[in-house]
C-alpha cells in the first residue's frame, strides 16, 4: 500500500508506471473519492469504472481548475455527458442511436435549454429553467406539431396539432384539474377526463355525429 502528497490531493493504495502515465488506483479530491484514476502527462485526471450502464469514462482536473467532464457510453447507443465546473455551465449532449440527439443544459443556477432534433426530421425542444418557465416546443417531422409545456408546479398546458388535420390536446397538472380534449383528424372526437382522485368525465363524439 502506497501513500503520498500529490498537487491533486492524496493519492493512497497502489501507484504504478503505465504507458499512459501514472495509475493511481484511489485519490482524494475536492469533488470525492475518485477510484481507478489515471495521471497523464497534460495534467488531467481520468477515471474509468463499470457502471450498470456500461464503462464511465470521468475526466476531472485539479478543483483549481475550471472543468469538469463526465462521458458515458450508453448500451444503446453513444451518451456523451459533458459537465463543466459546478458554478459555471453545465452542458449536457446525448445521441441517439436513431439518429442525431443534442441536448444542451446549462447550469441550474441559471437558464436551462434543452435542444433535441428528432431523427426522422426537425424536432426542436426548449426547456427553461424549473424555477421559471417551461415552454416545450415541438414540431413534427411529417408536419406541424406544436408542444407547450409549463412546469409541473405551475399549470401545464399543452398543444398539439396533428400532421394529418386539427388534433388539439390540453392538460394540467395532475395536482389541480386534468383536461383532455383531443379532435380526431378525419372528423370530430371530443374527450374529456377529469383528476383521478375526482370526477372523471368521458365525452366522445363518433364520425357520424354533428
């Protein structure tokens, strides 16, 4: 078992020589305990470990420092985590394995966009941060599609329209009322369903109906 001071904070149990650099297997950080950690000659550190998730790949440099970056891989595909220093931006991207998935978050402490294009066209979906709005707007790659969304403790309202005709949905929250009212495209469907814990109302209207 090895013990020693280093400029990155103390490193204990075993130390080695790699062709990476020096493999430090536990080290004391500002942001934790960081096992499986590795010393490169530019002065970052990485951690590599298994997670239920796959290998979680952990760069960190000294708390000194300004950065902090976190990828993780994905079973399904590749899951890029990119996190920066806590009082800085927090960036987020993730892809999916259908196609292109970027999501960008910033730091909770301030705003919070979230950009997502869906892969069978254009789908963009901004979010605000949790202590102000939360406009979702979504567009449908066969057609127009708008989503708007607003955070859970507040109301929650949304929109959508069908690609095919006029589909229009609205919800709240599910602490208040709920409301659902959804058109059919090809003719008029009509319902609507009340909160669980109070009265639920179904109302349909068929085809045929005026």
């Amino acid at each position: 078992m090895c013990t020693r001071e280093t400029p990155y904070g103390k490193s204990v149990r075993c130390t080695r020589q790699t062709p990476y650099g020096k493999s430090m297997c536990t080290r004391e950080t500002a942001y934790g305990k960081i096992r499986g950690t590795r010393e490169a000659p530019d002065g970052k550190i990485r951690c590599t470990r298994q997670t239920p998730y796959g290998k979680l790949c952990v760069r960190v440099r000294h708390p000194m420092g300004n950065q902090l970056d976190v990828r993780v891989r994905h079973p399904m595909g590749k899951l890029c985590v990119r996190v920066r220093q806590p009082m800085g931006k927090l960036e987020v991207r993730v892809r999916h394995p259908m196609g292109k998935l970027g999501v960008r978050v910033r730091h909770p402490m301030g705003k919070s966009d979230v950009r997502v294009r869906h892969p069978m066209g254009k789908s963009d979906v901004r979010v605000r941060h949790p202590m102000g709005k939360s406009d979702v707007r979504v567009r449908h790659p066969m057609g127009k599609s708008d989503v708007r969304m607003r955070h859970p403790m507040g109301e929650l309202g949304v929109r959508v329209r069908h690609p095919m005709g006029k589909s229009d949905v609205r919800v709240r929250h599910p602490m208040g009322k709920l409301g659902v009212r959804v058109r059919h495209p090809m003719g008029k469907l009509g319902v609507r369903v009340g909160h669980p814990m109070g009265k639920l109302g179904v109302h349909v209207r068929y085809l045929w109906e005026n």
